[in-house]
C-alpha cells in the first residue's frame, strides 16, 4: 500500500489481479510445457510434476477461502463472488 500509495481496497485489487495474472501464466506455460511428444521419455513425468504444481496451487486457494485468516467467515461469500471488501 505505502510503496504504491494504494488505499485498502486498492491493494486487495491490485493482489487480486496479480493472483490472476499469475494463474494465467501459470496456465499458458502448462499448455505449452504439455504438448504431446516434446520430452520424449520424460513425457509422464514432466506431466506428473506439473500436475503436483497445479495440485499445489489449487489445494492452497481452496485453504485460503475455507481458513479465516484472511477472509473471516466471509470466504464461501467471497470464493463465489469473486469480490472481497476492506472495511475503513
């Protein structure tokens, strides 16, 4: 927030976007980590890596909103949602 001189609400944006960003890279890169044949015998396991990472990830946003560290008793609101408010 200092560093940007965001208000509240305009750092949770701004986390927001870079959680998206970050998943759409994330996806991109699979896709083309993913294509059929490109590590030959590797194949299985750069797909089995991959699927951990992804695992990961996704197991760590589903703590996220079900935790109330960061979200209270608001997470399955903000999980459906998509929006998370900072009060003043």
């Amino acid at each position: 927030m200092a560093e940007r001189r965001f208000t509240p609400q305009g750092a949770v944006h701004f986390a927001g976007n870079l959680v998206k960003d970050t998943v759409a890279n994330f996806q991109q890169n699979e896709a083309a980590l993913l294509v059929p044949g490109a590590f030959g015998d590797w194949d299985a396991e750069v797909r089995a890596y991959v699927r951990g990472l992804r695992d990961c990830v996704v197991g760590t946003l589903h703590w996220i909103y079900e935790t109330d560290r960061y979200f209270g008793d608001l997470g399955e609101d903000v999980r459906s949602s998509g929006w998370a408010f900072v009060g003043s």
